[in-house]
C-alpha cells in the first residue's frame, strides 16, 4: 500500500506513485435544464435520489484540499439546480480551492451569481453550443437558452469574475467557428475553450450526427490559427483536435490517475468522466472511503497509472510518458482492450479502423439527434 504523495519524489517508470491531483472535477448532480447531444455525462444517468448530501460535499472539499488538489471544477448535469451550492462554494473557499463553476447559465441569475461571487467564486465558465441562437437552442434542447447564456456572460464581467467560454464544436455546429470565436471575444472572456467532440457517453451514442468532415476538421484548424494570431495577448484559445483525424493520440487527463479526478453525484470517485465504460475496474465512493487513499490506493486509480501496464507499442514506444498511451476509453471502445494502445495512434494496428469511422460517419447525414435526458437514458437502457 502506498501510504506517502509523492510530491517531493520525481515519478519513477518502477514505482506506481502518485502526484497529489491538480484538479477535482464534482458533478454536484446530473440533473440539467440542458439536453445537449453531446453531453459528457454516462448515458445512464444517476438518478437525483442519490446524490450526495450536503454534509458528505463540504467534507469532499476540505478532503480535497488536504490532498493538494488547487482546483475544484464544480459540474453536473448543472450545478445550479443544487440548492447548497453557495455551502459548497463557500466551503471550497474557505479550504483554499479555486473555484470554477461550469454551468449552462440557464437558471441562473445576477443576485445569485454575486452571492456566489462574495462566497469566494473564483471562475464562471459557461458552455455556449453556437453563435446562431436558433441552432444554439436546438442543440441545447431549450428555448431562449442562447439570450440567458449572452446575458449571463454579461454579469460575470460586471461582477468582476474570470470568464471562460467553452464550445464543443461538431458537424451541426463547426462551420460557425469563427463566429463563435469573435462572440467570446466580444463577452470578455479571458479563454475560449473550443473542443472538437469526444465520443463517449452521449456522443458516441449521436457519432453518426456529429462527426465532422475532413474538410470541416482542416478548416477548423486554420479558423483557430488565424484567431489565435490576431487575439494573441488578449484571449487565450485552448483547442481540442478530433481524435477519428488525428495521428498520435492526446495525453488523455494528462495521464491515468495523475492530474486529476471526478467525483459523481452518487460520490464515486473515477479517473475520468467516461471510466464506468472499463469493465473491471473497481470505483470507491467517498461515503465509504478517504480521498486520499481512493487516490492513492483505489484500484481503479492504480490499475492505468504510469506505464507498467502498457503493451506494445506503447511498452517500447518513445513517447509513452508524454500521452501516456492516450486514451483507456477509447481503446476499450475501439480495440476492446483497455490496455490497447489508443486506437487514435498511427502505430495502432486499428488505427485504421477509426479512419473508417470518420469517413462513414459524416455521411450520415440525416442522422437524428438523441437528447440527452433521462427519458432517452430509459430508452436507451433498453
Ligand atoms: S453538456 Fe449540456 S446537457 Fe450536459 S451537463 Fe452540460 S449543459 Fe447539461
Ligand atoms: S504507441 Fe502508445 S505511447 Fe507511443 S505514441 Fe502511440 S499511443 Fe502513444
């Protein structure tokens, strides 16, 4: 059992040791006014009946902070419709955590937004789906929801909070880029998140709806390279490239049990937001067991970390300690083999297969959408 944060140790290939997590991602509650395609939540959603209780949240903070994470991104589903959600803040706060709320911005409103700002919110990051509110509203499955995120925006900046506009951008929405850049512009916000799907969960659930084109993936490229050269020192454009086009896979959480960690709302506590999709792999909860030794000693934290697990190519490969073998949920999906290389990776002997994919999906073209909600989860639960 490995019993010390190896925060004074550089990591070893040999030992599987553990950095204390950056980052926490709580997903407060799955419950959503939203209904996006795309949601980064399991299909099976977890029902409201058990969620976690306020007391276990507050104790999960300061849990959190004696471990060493600095950031606590607070989710869900949407974190507003938690009616504790200024305890929750405020006890983050209090611990020493920077807090940043992701949050559709659909229910909000300015008094709330400003007593969370004077509970110690530190960042607002609001998920836009488009620039054109028409299709805004139809991606978001909510009428007007487009007006409220503009005008939501708009209060963040006048209370004096820390922006972000995230994007997810797809076939239905990718054309738009660069409208969608020059509206977070316009907000203020101080970073553009604009992420190209990744298909788990509800994405992969609407690939065929949603995979983009060759062609539309290229000219997202250029779109951001131009944005990023004209809005250099003014607002920063993280970027997130397809993996169906690309060549070598991402660092997936910056590696498996390294940086960082999601807590649901039932308080399992999971490697990244689509591990439940692993066979196999053993999920602690924070009712019943320490942060800290979850991190430490969870088997689910454990079975991916470092490189020892790796097969080949990775095993030999050069670069397995800066993607780290991309991504264990994707390989499962793609190869069936958690411990495969990512499938996005040139060197993958199914590498070809995700080729495949990407050419037959984006001719789909009249794929309908399935929005996420639970009635869809029931159904699709079968
Ligand atoms: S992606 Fe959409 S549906 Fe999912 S939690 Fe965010 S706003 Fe809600
Ligand atoms: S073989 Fe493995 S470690 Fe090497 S680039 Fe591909 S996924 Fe990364």
């Amino acid at each position: 059992m490995i019993e010390t944060l190896a925060d004074t140790a550089a990591p070893s290939n040999d030992v599987v040791c553990a950095l204390a997590p950056v980052g926490l991602l709580a997903e407060l509650t799955h419950r959503c006014p939203l209904q996006c395609p795309y949601c980064s939540n399991p299909v099976a959603l977890e029902k409201t009946a058990s969620d976690l209780p306020t007391e276990i949240w507050l104790d999960v903070m300061r849990q959190a902070a004696d471990l060493g994470v600095l950031q606590l991104h607070l989710s869900g589903g949407e974190p507003l419709l938690r009616p504790d959600l200024e305890q929750i803040v405020e006890q983050a706060s209090k611990s020493g955590l920077y807090t940043n709320l992701i949050t559709s911005a659909a229910t909000l409103t300015r008094e709330r937004l400003s007593a969370l700002a004077d509970l110690g919110l530190d960042h607002v990051q609001i998920s836009m789906q488009d620039a054109n509110a028409a299709n805004s509203d139809r991606l978001g499955g909510a009428k007007n929801g487009h007006a409220k995120k503009l005008e939501a925006a708009t209060w963040v900046k006048d209370i004096g909070l820390a922006l972000t506009i995230n994007a997810p951008v797809h076939r239905q929405n990718v054309d738009n880029l660069a409208a969608i850049i020059a509206m977070a512009e316009q907000l203020g916000a101080g970073r553009v998140e604009v992420a190209h799907v990744q298909y788990y969960g509800w994405a992969l659930v609407n690939r065929a709806a949603l995979m983009p084109t060759r062609e539309q993936v290229m000219r997202s490229i250029e779109v951001v390279a131009a944005a990023r050269k004209r809005l250099a020192g003014r607002m920063l454009i993280d970027f997130v490239a397809p993996d169906y086009f690309a060549h070598r896979p991402k660092p997936c959480m910056g590696g498996w049990g390294r940086g960082s960690m999601n807590v649901t709302p039932s308080g399992k506590v999971l490697p990244c937001h689509a591990a439940e999709s692993i066979p196999g792999l053993v999920f602690d909860n924070v009712r019943t067991r320490r942060l800290r030794d979850i991190w430490l000693n969870g088997q689910a934290f454990q079975q991916y970390r470092g490189t020892a697990w790796m097969k080949e190519p990775c095993q030999s490969c050069e670069l397995k300690e800066v993607d780290w073998g991309g991504c264990r949920c994707q390989a499962m999906m793609i190869a069936g083999d958690a411990a495969a290389a990512d499938p996005a990776c040139g060197k993958s002997p199914l590498h070809d297969r995700m080729q495949t994919f990407a050419l037959r999906d984006p001719a789909a073209a009249d794929a309908p959408l399935v929005l996420r909600n639970y009635r869809s989860a029931a159904e699709l639960a079968g």
